[in-house]
C-alpha cells in the first residue's frame, strides 16, 4: 500500500478528469508538418548569441540564393534536417559558430533554446537536437572579395 508521502506513489485521477482527457484525444487529430518543426528550430538557434549561421557552405549559398527569389518565404531552413513523428521530434543542425565563440557553450545554448522553442509551440516531445559545427566564421570574412590568382 503506497504511503501518501513518497514521490513514487500513484495518484488517484479524478474520473471528470479521465473523462476530459479521453475526450479531447478521440475530437480530433492534429498533425504538424515537418517544415513547420524545421522553421521553429531554424529560428531558435538563431537567436543564440555565437551562431553565425546554419548549413554547410552549399547549403547556405543556395539559400542565399531562395532568399533572393520574390515569395519564396522569408525563413531559410537550410542546415535543419528533422524527424516528426505523432508525438516526438528529433532534430539535426548544422552550425557555424562565430571565432571566439566557446563551441560547447553555443552548442548547448541552442539545444536548450531549440528544445523549448519547438516543446512550447508544438507540444511534440523533442528526444534529441544533434548539433555539427561545420565551420567558424572569421571577422571580415564575408566582405573580402575573393581574389584571383591570376591578374
């Protein structure tokens, strides 16, 4: 017989309750689509501070690219790759860090920021946020024009 103290012990549901629940679950079926997932995840990691960017070097260029393209949708999910399921959600990132950054901080700065983000407005469990940094963006990278070997 459980004690009503320890942690461990079941807890009697209240039959209105029970009822509440079972009702909800057979109203109806709600499904997320996996780009809806990509965008929320994209969107957080991006908001940590030392995250440069998402996706490798291709990836990137092409969505620079998609970006440029009238409609095409202002929210890039290149370097985001995910699994949805019913109820759970993995998901992949491709991470270049700013130089100076400390990788390990930034790396479980977006996994805390991306887990939150996508559990609060999906509901979904999320059961892992695997990250690759891929790169680590130089100050002044970007506005140097690539020089030819040959004038």
């Amino acid at each position: 017989m459980p004690t009503p103290n320890r942690p461990d012990a079941p807890t009697a549901v209240p039959s209105a309750a029970l009822a509440a629940v079972e009702q909800a679950d057979t109203a109806g079926r709600t499904t997320i689509a996996s780009l809806v997932v990509q965008k929320i995840a994209a969107l957080a990691a991006r908001e940590v501070p030392g995250v440069h960017a998402l996706g490798g070097g291709v990836s990137r260029a092409l969505g620079a690219l998609r970006d440029k393209i009238p409609g095409s949708g202002a929210t890039s999910t290149a370097g985001v790759s995910v699994e949805v399921g019913e109820k759970q959600a993995a998901i992949d990132l491709d991470v270049v860090v700013e130089y100076g950054a400390r990788i390990a901080e930034v790396a479980r700065e977006v996994r805390r920021n991306v887990i939150t983000a996508v559990e609060q407005i999906t509901a979904l469990d999320v059961v892992e946020v695997n990250i690759s940094v891929n790169d680590v963006h130089l100050p002044g990278e970007e506005d140097e024009p690539e020089s030819s070997r040959v004038e």
